[in-house]
C-alpha cells in the first residue's frame, strides 16, 4: 500500500509539473509578448485580457484545425502536443497576465 501510495504522489506531481502554465507559455512569448501585449507577427490579436475560457477554446480550435485566421497553419503547430490539461494551464496563465 505504501509503494502505491508514493507512486500516486509522483504521479500527481509529474502531472502538475507537466501543465505549468508558465512554463508552457515560454514558446509563445517570442511572438506573443512577455504578458501576451504583442499582436503575434503583426497578424493575430492581442490576447492578454481574454478570460480563461475564450484562450482554452481558441487552443481547442487551433489544435482541431476549426479556428483560426492567417495564423492558423503555424498555431496548429503550436499546440498539436499540447493535451487538455496543458491547455487548460496555458489558458489560465495568460488570462492572468497584465
């Protein structure tokens, strides 16, 4: 039981390590901005000041190819390995921002 016990500990913190927000949305400050400030490429919009929920479903569409404009092809990219949960967390980091 304790062995089982500690193997669901790592697993949870593995889990949360994975969907840090911060540490996701690194890769997306060179085009985005430090606080999401920067209209990617001059191109998208500037997505600091989106609640949580609207960043999560624009993930979402970019990952399934449904959203999108002229940055589609390259958000696609982005976000193909991320999962739910690593959506989620991005999403919620950069709701955040200021």
């Amino acid at each position: 039981m304790k062995k089982f016990t500690i193997a669901l500990a790592i697993t949870a913190v593995a889990s949360l390590a994975m969907a840090d927000g911060a540490a996701l949305y690194k890769k997306c400050a060179g085009c985005h901005g430090m606080k999401a400030e920067k209209k990617a490429l001059n191109k998208s919009q500037v997505i600091q000041g989106w609640d949580a929920a609207k960043i999560e479903a624009a993930l979402k569409g970019y990952k399934d190819g449904s959203y999108g404009g002229a940055m589609k092809g390259l958000m696609k990219g982005q976000v193909a390995s991320y999962d739910d949960a690593k959506i989620k967390a991005v999403a919620e980091y950069i709701s955040k921002l200021k």
